[in-house]
C-alpha cells in the first residue's frame, strides 16, 4: 500500500490526482487483460456475473474513490501517516463489517480482544502521527 500510494502520488503530482487516478486503472485493466485471456490465469466464469449481487460489483468504484484520496493525502501528511491511518480505517471498517455480516458475507462476532487490539492499533497510530 505504501509503495503503490507513493507512485499515484508521483504520477498525480504530474498529471494531476484525477489523471492518475485514471491512468493507474487503465493499467491495472491492461494487466487484468492479459493476466486473463493472454495468460488465461482465471479459474472463474464470467457467465455468473449475473448471479452476483449488485453491490459486490462496487469494488471499483469504492477503489476509484480509494486511490484518489490516498494520492492525495500522501503529499499533505506523509506516507507513514497516510498508511497508518489506512490501516486503522480499514481494519475498523473490517471489524464492523465481521460484527454485522455486512456485504453478504458470513457474520464473524468479536470480543473485547478485538476492540482492545483495535484500540492498540490506534494508540501506535496516534505516536505515529505526532
């Protein structure tokens, strides 16, 4: 995560945050392309698609949004910052999402370890970002 947001920040500092927000899908799209016709890697069907949920298709979205903020907080508070508070972020999100069974996934309960283990990651986030 750090190296990849370190690039789009780079490339967003030339071509600007939205460009290389575009540039580093198409990229990845070229990638994805060969990966699964040119080198035929997939095991998947493509023909199920439409038995998919709606809402586990928003991945790319959630990614477009994703990767312009982290090239665009990168330059502002740091790497280390950036990624720190990515990290605390996501494995909070992680937690709810576990809790609840969100996104139609399986639901994980959580015990006071967790929180306490989340709480930790959060302190080492705070000394982090002073």
């Amino acid at each position: 995560m750090a190296v990849q947001g370190s690039l789009n920040a780079a490339l967003s500092k030339t071509i600007g945050l939205w460009e290389a927000t575009f540039v580093v899908h198409i990229t990845g799209t070229i990638v994805l392309l060969v990966a699964l016709f040119v080198l035929r890697v997939g095991r998947g069907n493509f023909a199920n698609l439409s038995d998919a949920s709606w809402y586990s298709c928003l991945g790319g979205v959630v990614s477009v949004f994703i990767i312009y903020l982290v090239a665009a907080s990168i330059p502002e508070v740091g790497v280390a910052n950036a990624t720190t508070a990515i990290i605390v972020g996501q494995v909070l999100m992680a937690l709810v999402i576990d809790q609840v069974g969100g996104l139609g996934l399986q639901r994980i309960s959580w015990g006071w370890e967790h929180v306490l283990g989340l709480a930790f990651l959060a302190f080492g986030a705070k000394l982090l970002l002073k």
